[in-house]
C-alpha cells in the first residue's frame, strides 16, 4: 500500500475516491461527523472575526481579542483536522480495496 496514494491523485479521482469512501457503513457515519467538523470550524471563524470587529467598534477590553483568537485556533484545527482525516480514512480506503 503506498502511503499516499490518495493525495496523489486528480482532482476527479480524489471526488470519485471519497464518493465511494462514502458508500461504505463507516464512511457514510464519519460523513456525519465530517459535515459536523466543517459547520464547527466555519461558526468558530465567523464567530471569531465577528468578535474582532465587535470589540474595534466598543473598545472594549483586550480579553475580547484573546477570545476570538482561541476561537480562530479551534476553529482553524477543526477544518485541518478534517481534512487530514479525511484524507487518512480515503487513503486507507484506497489501500484496502484496490
């Protein structure tokens, strides 16, 4: 099994490559859990960005700013940690039914 087989491949192949990643009974419950990931990190952004403008247009104090930037962190590890997830799940997918 090559290591990275999965990111090797075209764009084309990587979509059909989790469309059948999906199929599958583990697949179709991590999906769940993926779209849940993606929701979470994009509020934790907007959430974060919302609060940075807040606090410039209140002037309120600067625990506000160490606020947003822990959500932007959360939320910046949600969507690379998705990813990587998915690519290690697809590549092990891929290694297993060739």
């Amino acid at each position: 099994m090559e290591k990275n087989k999965y990111q090797k491949l075209t764009k084309e192949k990587k979509a059909q490559a989790r469309a059948r990643y999906y199929k599958t009974p583990a697949g179709s419950a991590n999906k769940i859990r993926f779209t849940r990931l993606l929701i979470c990190g994009i509020l934790c952004l907007v959430y974060s960005l919302f609060l940075v403008i807040w606090t410039l247009i209140k002037k309120e104090n600067f625990w506000n700013y160490i606020l947003a930037g822990t959500m932007f962190i959360f939320g910046l590890i949600f969507l690379v940690g998705r990813g990587k997830i998915i690519s290690r799940n697809v590549n092990n997918y891929l290694g297993k039914n060739k």
